[in-house]
C-alpha cells in the first residue's frame, strides 16, 4: 500500500511537470529562432514590378537556417541569401518543409538562373552550374512562374551594381 502511495505521487509530480513545462515533454524538432532583417527587394518582370517582403540572410547563421522548419510562405515574402562575393553556390532543402522557387542572382542583379519548386526535405544540390552569383532568393514553390519571373529579369536591391 506504501509503494502504491508513493509511486502515485510520484507519477502525479512527473506529470504535471509536463504540463506545467511542456517543452520537456516534447522533442526538439526545429532550430533556434535566428533574427533576420526585413527589406523590400523588387524584381522587374515583363509583366511589371513584383514585390517581396524579404527576410536578408547574410551572416553563416543566418544562411545555415534559411527557411528550414517553417511550414508556409506567403507569397508575397522572400527570402534573400546575400554572399560576400560572386561565387559557385550550392543550395539544399534539408529540413525546408515548403517547396521553393530559386532565383540566382548575379552582381549586376540579373536572375541567371532559376531551380522551381525545389522538392522539401531534399539533399539534392542545387545551383547555377558554373555560373558564379552573388545572392539567391527564395520565393514559395511556384511563385516565379506564376509571376512570370524569367531567367534576365533584373533584382532591385541595393547590394547589386547597376
């Protein structure tokens, strides 16, 4: 009759320390939040101006967490990945959850290349060939073709020469 009275306390205790502090209950599954700053970044379409809010990833942090465990992307945000200088880039997917359009961007601010609806959750490498680029910006999964985004249009954003 002891033990049973003590193993119920003790139960009781483990529980309510789940309730009262249910991350403990739960397994890590995303990254620390990482602060990114927010720009509008411009692509000039032949269809017209199309305009994104764009969270700017510069440092290695920033660029290690990307959009990694988020589960949607409006269509009107972005994400931009900003490099020191002009380079072969090599993109992933691991632990992106949505599918995203990639645009690489060269120093002038041409799009030089585009990988649509990139698949989630892929290791599969993804760049420009041997083109080298600056920057790379993440739209959601079939936004470039729906805003008639080409290989040439030209990326409004202070970091590119013009």
């Amino acid at each position: 009759m002891k033990n049973t009275y003590i193993s119920a306390i003790i139960l009781s205790i483990i529980c309510n320390i789940f309730i009262i502090f249910p991350s403990i209950a739960k397994e890590q599954t995303t990254e620390p939040a990482v602060i990114f700053k927010r720009e509008e970044v411009i692509i000039h379409t032949t269809n017209g101006d199309k305009k994104y809010n764009t969270e700017i990833a510069i440092t290695d942090e920033q660029q290690k967490i990307g959009l990694m465990y988020r589960d949607k992307l409006p269509a009107n945000e972005a994400m931009l990945f900003l490099f020191s200088h002009d380079q072969k880039i090599n993109m992933w997917m691991k632990n992106t959850l949505i599918p995203l359009d990639m645009l690489f961007i060269d120093n002038s601010g041409k799009i030089v290349h585009i990988a649509p609806n990139a698949t989630p959750n892929s290791l599969t490498v993804i760049n420009a060939g041997d083109t080298p680029v600056l920057a790379v910006l993440e739209l959601k999964g079939g936004i470039a073709k729906e805003h008639n985004i080409k290989i040439g249009d030209q990326v409004d954003y202070r970091t590119f020469k013009k």
